[in-house]
C-alpha cells in the first residue's frame, strides 16, 4: 500500500521519536487520536515498521571505535557469500554488512571498545576465515552525520491524499 500524507508524516515523527504520544502524533498528522493509533497499528502489521529500538550512545557505554572494513572474499559464490554474511550475523561488533558492487566485496561497521579490540576482532577472527582475502580498515575519526531516519520527503505522495 502506498503512504498517504498523513502516514508519512506519522512515520517521519516516530523516526525521530518512537515515544511521541499518540495524541501529539494525531495533532501533527491532523487525524484524531484512535485513528491515528490504528493507523500505527496498520503500519506495523504492513511491515513499514520493523521494530523500535533505543539509540545509545557508544561513548557512554565504552564502544568509542567505529572501523569501517573494506573485505574481499577469495570465494565469491554464493555459498562464500552465505557463509560470510553468517559470520557477519554471529558477530556482535558488526554493526553493519554491505553487500557491495565494485572492488570491494563487503563493507563491515565495526564498533569495539579500543583498537586494541579491533585488532583482535580482524587478525585472530577476520582474516583467520578461509573465504576473506583481504580486509582494509579506515577509523572513524568523526562521526559527521548519523541517522536511522529514512528521507521520507522523496517518497512521491498518490495523488488525491
């Protein structure tokens, strides 16, 4: 189902804030409070909502080093893909696996708690797998921009809503 104007801005609240109160949400979104919430509720049960989460802060709960890996895989078929995306699954200092096109294979977010730790994570686990060729790390100095919100304002609106 495509969004209409009132859903979209409904999502674009909860991207920023999940704990919005229905009834602020319904005001923004001109819509009364009940039906507001079974809009919300359609929504999830659509699949546009995934899950709410809470963001931390890594600093604060001691994960102040975020690498971004570069990985080429020596099998590149689709059991070597499989395989590797599993082990990216298991592994809880992967944040984040890309499929890529172009040189690399795979870009992995990795986040630890020293370098030390990332070191560990890529000569003793990483490159220890047979299907990895090759990584290539690049720390992440400064984090410029980050968001879990999706650019809803490029999503065309149907005509008529």
């Amino acid at each position: 189902m495509p969004l209409d104007r009132q859903e979209r801005i409904i999502l674009e609240i909860l991207q920023q804030d999940a704990t919005t109160p229905v009834a602020e949400i319904a005001l923004q979104a001109n819509l009364s409070a009940p039906s507001c919430w079974r809009r919300i509720r359609q929504l999830r049960e659509a699949g546009y909502i995934r899950r709410q989460v809470a963001v931390l802060d890594p600093d604060k709960v001691n994960l102040g080093v975020t690498v971004i890996t570069a990985v080429t895989l020596s099998d590149k078929s689709v059991a070597g893909q499989t395989r590797f995306e599993q082990f990216a699954m298991e592994r809880h200092e992967v944040q984040e696996c890309l499929l890529l096109s172009g040189g690399r294979d795979y870009q992995l977010k990795v986040i630890v708690p020293t370098i030390k730790a990332y070191g560990y994570f890529l000569t003793s686990v990483l490159l220890d797998l047979p299907i990895v060729e090759s990584a290539e790390s690049n720390f992440v100095l400064r984090e410029a921009k980050q968001t879990t919100a999706l650019p809803l304002g490029l999503v065309e609106i149907p005509s008529g809503n």
